[in-house]
C-alpha cells in the first residue's frame, strides 16, 4: 500500500483533538501496524515521514514511531455491530 492509502485508514479509524495536529481514536475502535500492538485509547499524529501513537501506560506517557516506508498494514477492531 501507498502512504496515501495507509493514512487515510489511520484518518478514518480517528478524529482531530481540537488545536492539535493530533487524532485520538474514535471510540472503542483499535488499531495495529504491521501486526505489532494492538493500541486503543491512543492518541495519532500523521507526520508527513512518520507516524506517532502516543499512550498512557502505568502512569506514563508512551510513544512510539512508524517510518511510512516501512509501514506494511494497518488492521483496524472495532465493537461488534459497527
């Protein structure tokens, strides 16, 4: 897949937080890149070379970074019924 077409999913799995750059998930819905992680309750900033998912673990703030080029998939979960 193209950054183009990768981005749009992570676009459409989010929504902007309001005055930020940054996504936050839509509600109960998780996602996953290249079938590491599964992360939910994540914030997503789509950079134009890189992907950062930022989250709270155990009290602290955890990010982690994805080269586009080397993003191969993105799976999406979300609640049944949806």
């Amino acid at each position: 897949m193209q950054k183009e077409q990768l981005e749009k999913v992570l676009e459409y799995a989010s929504m902007p937080l309001h005055g930020t750059l940054s996504r936050k998930l839509r509600k109960g819905l998780k996602v996953q890149i290249n079938e590491g992680k599964v992360h939910e309750n994540a914030a997503l900033f789509l950079g134009s070379d890189f992907i950062r998912i930022t989250e709270k673990e155990d009290g602290v703030t955890v990010n982690t970074y994805f080269s586009w080029e080397n993003v191969v998939s993105v799976r999406t979960f979300s609640p049944e019924g949806e």
